[in-house]
C-alpha cells in the first residue's frame, strides 16, 4: 500500500497554555478532495497553516509527512522552496492577503519566477494565462491591476491563480467561497473541480478544503473530517457522513440550517421607510479618441422604489456589484442621492436638520458584515456599544449608560465580564452579537443588516439569526437585511427584492418568488444557491 500524500500523525498545536490542536490524525491521498469542517476554533485554519510552518509562535509536536518527508524537522530555508510549489494555499480574505502595493500580476510573477527559475516575460506570459484559465475576463488588462481594484469574485480567482502557479501538488483552501454571492460561488467551485481534474492528470493535485458552508463540502469533497475544540470526532466518505452521522457534534453542525420563524406583518402596520425611484450616481471617466477622457457617469442604483413597515423584514438579493450595498448607504442617508427621495415615517431624510437629524440617527441603525473592521480595535466593549448613547442620550449620566450596556449586552446573549474587553478577544460569532448590541442600544425603529451571517459558521449562523428574529418580535423593528445567501433570505425576510446591474428585476414575497421566479436572473441566482 502505497504512502498518502499528506500524512498528519497526533499533530498538536500549542500556543503557550492553550492546546488549538489536540492528537489530529489526517491522511490525505494524491488527487484527493478531503474537506475539514468545524466551528470558529475548531483548529481548522491552525492545522492547515501548521502543514505550512507558518505559525511562529506555536509550538507544534507530532508529524506531518509529505510526501513521505517530515515537514517538521525541516529547515525554514527548506520550507520556504516547498511553500508555492509544492504545497500552495489559498487564504480566506484575499483582500487582506494580496499585497495592495503591489498589481495582482506582480504578485503571481513573483511566485513563478522564484520557484522555477522563469524569466519575467515569460513568468508574466504564463501569469496572464493562469489568470484566463481561472475565468478573468481581459486578462492582458487585468494583471496590471491592484487588489482594490478588482471585484470580490475577481480577487478570489486571483489567489487561486496564484496558488496554481507552480502547479502545486497539494493545494490548502482555506474558505474560499466566503462572502462570495450565490453565482461566483458556484463558479468557483467548478473552476477548481475543473483546475485539480487537470493538475490530477500531471501531478495528481489533491485539495484540503477549509470550509463551514456544509451546501459546498456536498458539491466538491469525497472525505469528509469534522473538528470540535481541536479535536478530529469524525471523519469518512462525504456521503455516509452526510447520511448518517455518528457524533453529537456532527448531527448538529447538520442541523443548523436557517428556520423560518417570521411572523405576519400586520395589514395595518405603517411604513417605516419609504424609498421612491432612487438613483445614485458616480463620476466616471470614459476614453474617447486619440487618448482623451470625457467625463461620464455611472449609475450604481437606478430607480428603484422599496418600502419596509413595522414588523417587516425586506430582503435583498443580487451578485457583488448589483447595487445591494449602495442602496443600504442611500437608504440610510449615508450616500447621496441623484433622483427620487428617501421618506422616514413620511417625511424626507433631506428635510431633517439639527437635532432632528440626531434622532433620525438614533431611529435608524445599521449592522455591517464584518464586525472585526467595523468594531475599533483600541476601545473596550463599553465604550463602544456605549458610544451611541453619549450623543444621543445626553440626559444619561454614567451609571445610567453603564446599566443600559449591560442591559443591551444581555439582550443579545452577552454578560457583564465583557465589558473591559477588546473585539480581538472575542469569536466571529461574539463580534457580530456586540455590533447588534451596538446598533440596539439606541432603541432604533430600522435596521440595516449588510451580509450579518455571511462570514459565520453554520451554527453561530444559526444563533444570530435567531437572536435577530427574537430581536424584531420583541420591538417590532422594521429589518432591510441584505445577503448573497438565498438560504438566510428564505428563512429571514418576508419580502425580497432582486437587484441586478443596479436595477429591481422582481420583487414580491418569498414564498412566491423562491417558488415561481418569474425573471429569468432570479431562476439563475436560485440554480446556483442549490448547485453551490
């Protein structure tokens, strides 16, 4: 019987007191698909990284055999010829992981031509092909381009490109369909089927898949192994895992799935928010003849008109650049506005002025997608979900603010032992419940919820959409809740919108629209929820 690939043996991974990892066994053939499943620090990332040695402050005991050689024993000069060539791994955020210097092509050059020992014309020729092969559009273009300056689905095929750059043989995913809509998604789990069928031809490429979106292991794995506490409970073949699982823990990551627990909004309730043939526009500059720019204009939202009442949960939907987040920022009052008006309970956001403007603030709060940006790193968690309450409730002394944050972190499944804290020192899953209580503690009448879920693991997923739901049924709150995940959308809203290019293509309720979609982009992004 010949050696797998990878081979972990009681790997252990520990960072001064804490055990992130405790006695894995992994064994991975060539031209496998293996998928590793877990909550948010399970220990998933921490093993994969430890195949790379990129974890310097850990210590690491037990083996990893590659290939039969013990990586662990390895000098770091060795394994820095190892990382890119043989073994290549795609990160979960490639915004923070390109470098915003340097152009995408730079980056994938760079990686060729220290490896295999390529000159840079020839590095770059094979570069602009990668780019082709992973479904970049103009690639002779797009090479010269910076991070910021391609689109989320643009960048994720970017990493891969670069991990495929030296045809690795053994390729570590790390979430990479995370915060990617329904349809990019689908594509790029076909776009890496395709690319280790290939690569399986010539080097017998195996993939380790880093995930939690349970939709995607189904699709694309044929092992599955499920980490609780950094601790492998249960591993084998996608669909017996699937079937009939044997651990507690694995029969309830398999349960999270959204549940619809909306109540009917009530005929006569009023509308909160009212938006009417909204459009915003961005300058733009348009190349004309003999190298010359025109001014011109983009028109990010065209005329769309959306209202959400009391009780009332408004989902929308659409791919990356659709127009989804635009409209949040106008229908806040945060994005100006080229044509059409915004009215809060019957009045326009523009006729608000001074202390009125103050309590529209209050009144209408938003909850953006990743809580660990939109969190500051330098204040504790009493100042900051505490903040709001210094501007808009001056008549607040200390103790009276001290007892509503307290109060507010209650509410959403928090305790007072956090409030000396920093975001850092927390879960994804604890993050996002700290920005809710953040926007809560205003008594706000609206939320805007920016992609809330799309980061989570199923089961903290699961935990915050229930507190959401919770939330509205106690205070009656009007939701716009914005997502790529038509799962979350079915199960949240009671209505949806369906955006596309900037424009509304359908809208209705879900039930009628999840069943019956009339527009032909609408049956699209539902094929590719259920392919992805």
């Amino acid at each position: 019987m010949s050696a797998p690939l990878l081979d972990i043996a009681d790997l252990r991974v520990r960072f001064g007191d804490t055990l992130a990892v405790d006695g894995v066994n992994l064994r991975i053939e060539a031209g496998e698909r293996v998928a590793l499943v877990g909550e948010s620090g399970s220990g998933k990332s921490v093993t994969a990284l430890s195949v790379l040695r990129l974890l310097r402050e850990a210590d690491l005991t037990g083996s990893i055999r590659f290939d039969g050689e013990e990586l662990l024993s390895k000098s770091e000069g060795a394994m820095r010829k190892l990382r890119g060539s043989d073994i290549a791994m795609i990160f979960q955020e490639p915004m923070t992981a390109l470098n915003p210097l340097f152009t995408i092509g730079d980056q994938i050059i760079e990686t060729i031509v220290l490896h295999d020992g390529v000159s840079v014309r020839d590095a770059r020729r094979r570069a602009i092909d990668l780019l082709a092969r992973t479904g970049i559009t103009e690639p002779e273009t797009r090479i010269d381009r910076y991070a910021h300056q391609l689109s989320g689905g643009q960048r994720q095929r970017a990493m891969i490109a670069m991990a495929l750059a030296c045809r690795p043989r053994l390729l570590l995913a790390d979430e990479p369909t995370t915060a990617l809509d329904v349809t990019i998604r689908a594509q790029i789990v076909e776009l890496l089927l395709e690319l280790q069928r290939d690569e399986a031809a010539s080097r017998g490429m195996a993939v380790l898949l880093i995930t939690h979106d349970l939709n995607l292991v189904r699709k694309f794995a044929q092992r599955v192994a499920v980490m609780e506490q950094g601790v492998l409970v249960e591993s084998g073949a996608v669909e017996s895992i699937f079937a009939s699982p044997q651990h507690p823990y694995t029969i309830r990551l398999l349960e999270s799935k959204p549940e619809r627990t909306v109540l009917p909004v009530l005929p006569l309730s009023p509308v909160l928010l009212d938006a009417k043939e909204v459009s915003v526009e961005f300058a733009t500059k348009i190349a004309g003849v003999g190298g010359w720019f025109r001014r011109g204009a983009f028109k990010a939202v065209d005329g769309v008109s959306v209202t959400v009442r009391q009780g009332e949960t408004l989902g929308i939907v659409g791919e990356s650049g659709s127009g989804k987040s635009t409209l949040a920022m106008a229908l806040l009052g945060l994005q100006r506005i080229s044509h059409g008006k915004v009215e809060f309970q019957g009045r326009q956001l523009a006729d608000y002025r001074g202390r009125e403007q103050t309590v529209l603030r209050s009144n209408m709060q938003v909850v953006f997608q990743d809580p660990y940006s939109s969190l500051s790193p330098r204040q504790t968690i009493e100042r900051i979900v505490g903040e709001g309450l210094a501007l808009h409730r001056p008549e607040l002394d200390a103790t009276a603010r001290h007892a509503k944050v307290i109060a507010v972190l209650r509410e959403v499944g928090m305790d007072r032992t956090c409030l000396n804290r920093y975001p850092h020192e927390f879960s994804g899953g604890q993050r996002q419940r700290i920005a809710i209580a953040r926007a809560l503690v205003l008594e706000p009448r609206i939320l805007i919820l920016d992609e809330p879920t799309s980061a989570l693991d199923v089961s903290i997923q699961h935990q915050v959409l229930r507190l959401l739901a919770d939330i509205q049924r106690k205070y009656n709150l009007g939701y716009v809740f914005i997502s790529h995940d038509l799962e979350v959308i079915g199960a949240m809203a009671h209505r949806v919108v369906v955006m596309q290019n900037g424009t509304v293509v359908e809208t209705g309720d879900v039930e009628n629209i999840f069943a019956m979609p009339s527009h032909e982009y609408t049956r699209k992004l539902l094929k590719a929820a259920i392919v992805a």
